[in-house]
C-alpha cells in the first residue's frame, strides 16, 4: 500500500527519478553560470567511485584535477516512453532548487511552501494549470525560464557488474532538445521502440544499445544589437549530441530483418 504524499502514483509522477550519476557538456558552473562548453567531451559527475572505476576501465576517460571527462559512452534507455527517458520542460529555479515547470503552454508543476502544524517551513510539488505568459509565441520567457531536456539511461557494463545505477544526460540547447527528439521519433518508428527490440539480444539485456557521444553541426544565431534581436541571423557551430544505435547491434537487427522476409515468402530455415 503507498504512502499518500511520499510513493503514491501521483506524488511520483511530479517528482524526477533518483540519479546516480549525471552528464554534462559543460564545465562546473561559475556563479552561477554555465560552465565552458567542452566541445567533443562530456564532464561526469558523480558520487560513487565505483562507477567512475568502471566507466574508466571501458571507455577513453580524460581525468582531470577537477573533473571526469569521457568521448563516447554505451546507453541503454531508462523507458519505453521518449516523454519519460527525454523528459523536457522550460524550468526556473532559484539557489533553493525548482520554482516550477513550464511547457510553453501552462505552468504544470509548482513548488509550494508551507508551514506544517510543528511549525517547520517545508516545500512540496503540486500541480497547476497556470497560463505560460508567452503560450503560442515563440519570445523569451519574462519569468526567465531556461529549456532543459534529461535524458535517462544505463550502461551495459555497469550492469554487468551488477550496479543499477541510472544515469542523466542534462541539455539545454535548441539544437540537442530538437536533434535528440528527432532521433528518438525514428528509432522508434524503425524499430517498434526505443528501448525494446524486436527479437532477443541478450548480450544488451534484451535492450537497443546507443552509442552517446557530441559532433560538431553548423547553425545560424539570432544577430544581436543593444542586446536586443535585429531578426537577422549568422553563421555559426555548436558541438551537438549525437545520438546513434551501436553498429554491431543493428547489424544484428538487419539479420532479424532478412530472416524474417525470408520466413515472410514461406521458406523453412533447415537446422544446422
């Protein structure tokens, strides 16, 4: 039986799941600024030495005085659902954490403080329904929220080592919160579901593996004058993830493919 307010359905629909270890693709933060774009690497964070080991052990690690850096990492998906394992909301926070969450069509989540009858200040996430301002537009919004897509993960050689741990891709940019959607949407269209695949791959944990890692595209940024937009815009780059199925699962996948054309036109496979 839940406890109503702690692990009931809705209680846990309002708040994110708990992450064991979070990728970045920026520096740490400085005043309360984004960090440095650290073009091809993504920046680790995490409190467990156990998976930084791992990880250190199977993959190209850069590690620094002060921070994890990695290339490319194996992913398995968190869920079926790209809403949940791509979850994307327009955010505000303050130096106390999450203010609310936005859509760009209503404010539905907010974090409401209130007094409990012993007399402590607490905070708890209710819903609401509250207009965005800038709903149908696409202006910058006046409470200065910031876009912010998580992606949801886990990664086949810490599940091989009996840790599971679920790990975050956190992004903020249009390109990333665009790029990721798209990919997700034809993966899922390509093969039934961007977790699950259609035949048994257990060397995957019956999961579709993606290779996780940032390329260089080209983009056009809005031309500033006074801080303000002129409506023209210029050439220019960014390091986006990059987000592909791992090549020898969907030479696997291909295989199924044919075998299962073959099947289609009525032939019987002779055993070996």
């Amino acid at each position: 039986m839940p406890i109503n307010g702690i692990n009931d359905p809705q209680t846990l629909t309002r708040i994110q799941p708990r992450v064991d270890f979070r990728l970045y693709k920026g520096a740490k933060k400085e005043k309360n600024r984004f960090g440095k774009d650290l073009h091809n690497l993504f920046r680790l964070e995490t409190k467990n030495e156990q998976i930084k080991r791992l990880l250190a052990q199977n993959y190209p690690i850069k590690n620094t005085v002060d921070a994890f850096l990695l290339e490319w990492i194996t992913i398995l998906p968190a869920y079926n659902s790209i809403d949940r394992a791509f979850d994307c909301a327009m955010e505000l926070h303050n130096a106390s954490g999450l203010i609310h969450k936005c859509d760009r069509s209503s404010i539905y989540l907010q974090m409401q403080e209130y007094q409990d009858p012993f007399g402590h200040k607490r905070k708890r996430a209710i819903s609401s329904n509250k207009p965005c301002p800038v709903a149908g537009t696409l202006e910058d919004c006046p409470h200065k929220c910031s876009k912010t897509g998580n992606l949801y993960f886990y990664v086949p050689e810490l599940l091989e080592a009996g840790l599971n741990r679920l790990g975050c891709l956190s992004v903020h940019s249009y390109s990333d919160l665009v790029g990721i959607t798209q990919k997700l949407q034809a993966y899922e269209q390509q093969f039934g579901s961007i977790k699950t695949p259609p035949f048994a791959s257990p060397q995957t944990f019956n999961l579709i593996p993606y290779k996780l890692s940032r390329t260089k595209i080209k983009i056009k940024r809005p031309i500033l004058n006074n801080g303000k937009r002129t409506g023209k815009k210029a050439e220019g780059t960014t390091w986006a993830v990059q987000l592909e199925i791992l090549p020898s699962w969907l030479v696997q996948w291909q295989n199924y493919q044919r075998l299962s054309e073959i099947q289609q036109l009525g032939f019987a496979l002779l055993p070996c």
